[in-house]
C-alpha cells in the first residue's frame, strides 16, 4: 500500500531546495463520509496540500490552522495539522455548488487566514493569504515567496484518493552559483503532470524531472489522519447545561447526539450516561 510522505531534497549545486509530498490513506481519512462534490475536494485538497508542505518546516511544537470563510457557496474550509504532521480538516457550503470552478466562485471574497501557534513561547502569527487569482495555488505560491522573501514554485495535484505536491524554493546563494540554474529547475518542474505527482514516489518523480541533476533527498516523514475522540469535552458542555436541561432534551429525543465537525464523529449520551454525570459526588 502507498505511503504518505513528505519527503525535502537539495540541489547540491545550485542551492535549490524543496519538498515532495504524496497524501494517500490521510486525505481518503479527510473525505471518509463527506460526500463532497470534486469542485469542493480540488481546492480542500489542494489547501490540505499547502498545510502539510508549511508544517513540515515548522521548527518548534506547535500546530498550524488554515481557514477560508467567506460569503460565497463554500463559506468554511479549515485544515489543521501539529508539528508532528497529525492533521484534520473539514469543508461547510452554504449553496450547492453545482459545476463552479474557481477560487472566486467557491469563495466569493472568502479570506484564507493562516494561524501559527507556537506552544514553546505560547505565542500566536496570524497572516492572510493575498486572494488576488481564480487558481487557489498561484496565491499559496505567492504567500511562500511573500512570506519566506524566497522565490517558490508550488504545484499540486488532487484526484479522489491521493493528493500529490511539488515544491521549489530558490535560496538567496542561489545565483551565485549558477545564475540559470532557478530558471532551469522550475522551467522543468513546470513540465509536470497531474499524473505524475499523483503517482511517482519522491525518488523516481525527481529523476524523471530532473536525471541530469545530483538532487540529494532527506529523510521521509509521513503525514496522518488524527481526529481523536472529544467525549470528555462534550461531557463537560452537557453538565454545564445543567441536569434539568440535560434530562429535558433527554425525555424529548431518547439520547443527547453531538456532531464534532471536525472529525464527522457523533458522541450520543443515553439515560445511563446523564445518571453517570449528574451522580452525587
């Protein structure tokens, strides 16, 4: 079964640096029970992409959110994902998205807030992603080069079971050591095709792109799925209710059923459950 890696590499001559990423079981773990239609997978994929490809430079504990709120028909998008590369993520519309292609019909004025927590320091950066084209991955190319005062390249490719990403970034010693050598690598990196990121593993992609250059691969790191279970959170948010509530909705609906968004996962509480909770101390 494939892997889900995340996998950097280095031009040894030229000072160009990048990563590589392949999300299989983690994205298919994303979409279980959505049913999202494919205009509104292509751009969640593609903002689960971006996440994993920031998240993998992070260099202290910490967790980075993505969001994109907005008034058109996809009013909330949210991708999370921890310096350990667990992440999550949901979807919300607001209208049927019918056969809408693009950032400006999917989002409308819809703003991509990206949120880093750094745990160390307890510190929070928030930053917008400039929404300035109908291709959601120009404009996250244009935050990397913004945002690092790096030149990048991003591309990404989304089908229905695996995401797969490329990533260029040109270091400031770069031209010193070959003054073609950023327009030589992203010219050819822009030969890609959707298929071949979708497909091809670090290695063999970066051969077929590049056989004539030493490209130096690093360690792989592997992305997950993790959404773990809230039912302690929700425990609490019933007691705060208060018993004579709780035990109202109780004898109305049979159960007490809260949704979590964020992992699709309902936590139901029976008439057993609420004794338990509301127990004398």
């Amino acid at each position: 079964m494939a892997q889900d890696t995340i996998q950097r590499f280095l031009f040894k001559n030229h000072a160009v640096r990048g990563q590589v990423l392949q999300l299989h079981q983690a994205w298919q773990s994303l979409l279980k029970d959505r049913h999202y239609p494919i205009n509104l997978k292509q751009v969640f994929g593609e903002l689960t992409a971006f996440a994993v490809l920031l998240a993998n430079g992070m260099k202290y504990t910490g967790r980075l959110t993505l969001q994109v709120q907005g008034s058109g028909p996809v009013n909330l998008l949210v991708v999370d994902i921890d310096d350990e590369l667990y992440l999550r993520g949901v979807a919300k519309t607001q209208a049927p998205l019918t056969d809408l292609i693009g950032a400006h019909a999917l989002f409308g004025d819809g703003q991509i807030l990206v949120t880093l927590e750094n745990r160390q320091t307890d510190h929070f950066y928030q930053s917008y992603v400039a929404r300035e084209s109908d291709d959601l991955v120009v404009d996250l190319q244009g935050f990397l080069t913004q945002s690092e005062q790096l030149e990048s390249r991003l591309f990404i490719a989304v089908s229905e079971t695996k995401i797969g990403a490329l990533y260029l970034q040109k270091m400031p010693e770069t031209d010193g050591h070959d003054a073609d050598a950023w327009d030589r690598v992203s010219h050819l990196a822009a030969t890609v095709k959707p298929e071949e990121l979708l497909e091809l593993d670090s290695a063999t992609l970066l051969t077929r792109l590049y056989h004539e250059e030493q490209v130096e691969l690093f360690p792989a790191r592997q992305p997950e799925y993790h959404c773990p279970g809230n039912r302690e959170q929700v425990a609490t948010m019933i007691k705060a209710l208060g018993e004579s509530e709780a035990r109202a909705i109780l004898a109305e609906q049979g159960e007490i059923v809260v949704h979590n968004d964020m992992c699709n996962r309902y936590e139901r509480f029976n008439a057993e459950d609420i004794n338990q909770l509301f127990k004398p101390a």
